[in-house]
C-alpha cells in the first residue's frame, strides 16, 4: 500500500466521486449505436412516463442544476400552482416545441436530449398539511469529518436539474422555467458541469471524471437498480431520493502522483477502469486478492470501501458532472435512491473515515431533493404529494 502524506490544501471530502467530462455532442458524428445500447445525445425524450426522465435516462453532454427557496405566502395550493405551470413547461420543452406566447420561439427544437428533472426539498415538507408526506429516510446529510460546506452550493426548496446535448438549450429553458417560478419561488443557487459519455470510436461509454478515473461502471442495474433506486411509499411510487454533493478536487496535487498512487487510491486501473486484481471494467472484484504479502485493493482504496460487499449490500445511481468554474474544479455528484438514511449515509461515513481519496477532494456544497414520480398526459409533476 502506497503510503501518501495528508496534503491539507482543502482538507479532504466525503469521496463518493464519479463523473465523466465534456461530452461530444458538438457535430460530431459517430457510428449508429445499437438498438440495445443508449445513445446520450440527440434525442428526444418523452416528458411522460412512471418515472420522471433525467434519471436513468444516458447523461447528455451538458446539465444544469438550479435550486429555488420558496417565497413568504408560498403555501401547499401555491407550490400546486408552480408544479402545474412548470409540468407544462417542461412537457414543450422537451418536445421541442414553444410555448405560447413564448417570445424566443426559434429556441425550441427538438432532438437536443433534453430533460428537466423537479425535486422538492425538505422545506416543502414543513408546509401545512404535507408534514405528515416525508417519506422515510428522507433527511439532510448530517456534517462529515472532512466536509467543507458552503451556502453558496447547499441546501433549496426546490430542484431544476436541466440536461441537454448543449448550454444553449440548456440557458434557453432555465430562462423560461426560472421566469415562471417568479411568483413563488426565488433563485437560491445554480451550478452547470458537463459529461462525455461517448468514446474515442463514436459508441456509448462509461465517462471520466477529472482524476481521469472511469466512473459509473458499478451502478446497479435491471432488478438490483429498481430495488436500490425506486421508492414504494405511497405518493412517492416511482419516485427517488436524490442527493447532489458539490466534490472540489485538488488537481495540482493528484498530478504530482505517480500514476500507480492514483490507482492504488482508487482501486483500479485508469487505462480501462478494470480492478487491479484483473479483467475488464465490468469484472468483478477480488478483495482478497494479494501480492507480495499486501492487498492488491487496499483497505483505503475509493473502490473497496464504496462497494456494496462492504456496506451490506447498499447501493446506489449516480448521476454526475465535472464542472470548472475558474475558481475550483471538480465534480458534482448526484446519487438517487429509495432511502437516504438507509443507503446514502451509511456509505457516505464509512468514506469520509477511510477513503484515500480524501487526500484530494473535499465536499464544498450539499443537498437532498425528493424526487416525484414521473407524469402522464393530464397531470402534473407531484400530483399525488399536493392534491
């Protein structure tokens, strides 16, 4: 095990870092993927469905996240109000058509991968009549060791989380949907990043995040996704619990690594994203597997304490995005599941105690939405919650 000093320039984040990097959605041309493998751009997503889109949906090149706080005198019949007009908005933007009276309606096209994911924030559980309406493990993450939170990225009422093939499209619907929630909600924070999950040949691929690490291979998938991801309590069916971790990165001293120090601390290779105990991506784990008397995964490495075998099984989807803003670089990260006491923290506390990773992260902002289930024709995103 590589031994590496505690550099201290940030301190150290809670480490649950996955991302990938500018996605290539700019004219570039690539070979048709198959019908069974996603496409993350040029699409056109229906606004229906069980389960909003902008979730499970592939990651397109570009994604913005607004947080609002709810105005005085924003009551439950108010928020209702805001949901209505806001689902309308969304079922036109991402069908790519204009909205009336829309005065930018060249704006709208279709085939640009859009989708506005809604979530509620805690304070809309205090309102009169839904306090009874928290679902369970639904709570703030509490203070981590290595935390270094912020106002400026943390906390919200309400979440728009806009993905798109571009920023164009993306300023071009925040604009609208931000104009429209002026009655009842006020902008609290916004943070844009961007994601490539295409590869060098044109197909669909897990992305990097800045580290330059491949992230995303463990997400859960087919029956073990819907039982990590998809609640079953009553109004929330079909719907998630999503938190968003603002991750700052030290990327002046992870480059100061040799690149077998960065691979140790992950736990796998940065080539392929394989384990270092062998095989590709996607092979499985050997953590038990050793060399010369040390583990080939350390006790420390990023990988071995977020996989599930160490956390009971516990799993989550991740969602993320790099961002460089100038003044700090690094990672926002969004994971959905059924249960964020449950699921997100006990993984999160085993991470900020042990993940080498800390040595070079460290989580500036911090929020939790609920995330409704999705809407069909005739109804309106938190329906149940509301009505």
């Amino acid at each position: 095990m590589v031994d590496v000093s505690r550099r201290g320039l940030f301190g150290a984040g809670a480490g649950a870092v996955a991302g990938v990097g500018l996605a290539a959605s700019m004219g570039l041309s690539r070979p048709a993927a198959s019908a069974a493998t996603p496409v993350a751009s040029g699409q056109t997503h229906s606004p229906y469905g069980d389960h909003q889109p902008g979730i499970i949906t592939p990651t397109p090149a570009a994604g913005q996240l607004i947080a609002f706080d709810l105005l005085p005198g924003t009551d439950r019949a108010a928020l209702g109000r805001l949901m209505r007009v806001w689902s309308t908005d969304i079922v036109t933007l991402t069908e790519g058509r204009p909205a009336a009276g829309d005065t930018l309606p060249d704006m709208a096209q279709p085939g640009v991968s859009m989708t506005v994911l809604v979530g509620l924030g805690p304070g809309v559980f205090e309102l009169d009549g839904l306090q009874a309406k928290l679902p369970a493990g639904f709570q703030e993450i509490p203070p981590m060791q290595h935390d270094r939170l912020t106002d400026d990225y943390s906390g919200g009422d309400l979440l728009l989380w806009i993905s798109a093939d571009d920023f164009t499209s993306i300023a071009y619907a925040a604009r609208r949907l931000i104009h429209d929630a002026e009655p009842w909600a006020a902008l609290r924070w916004a943070q844009q990043g961007s994601w490539r999950g295409i590869g060098g040949d044109g197909e669909p691929a897990t992305g990097r995040n800045l580290f330059g690490q491949i992230d995303g291979t463990a997400n859960p998938k087919g029956a073990e996704l819907d039982e990590a991801l998809w609640s079953t309590d009553d109004w929330l069916a079909g719907g998630t619990q999503l938190v968003i971790r603002r991750i700052e990165m030290d990327l002046p001293e992870w480059d100061s690594l040799i690149r077998h120090q960065q691979e140790v601390s992950i736990g796998r290779d940065l080539a392929h994203g394989a384990p270092l105990t062998g095989g590709d991506e996607h092979a499985e784990m050997d953590l038990e597997a050793t060399a010369d008397g040390e583990l080939v995964i350390p006790l420390d490495a990023h990988a071995r304490l977020a996989h599930p075998s160490q956390n009971r099984g516990r799993t989550m989807f991740r969602r993320s995005l790099n961002y460089d803003d100038t003044t700090s670089v690094g990672l926002i990260f969004g994971a959905f599941q059924a249960n964020i006491a449950k699921q997100f923290i006990p993984v999160q506390r085993a991470l900020d105690d042990f993940d080498a990773l800390n040595e070079w992260t460290a989580a500036v902002g911090s929020a939790v939405f609920v995330i409704p289930p999705g809407m069909h024709e005739g109804e309106y995103l938190a329906q149940p919650l509301l009505d």
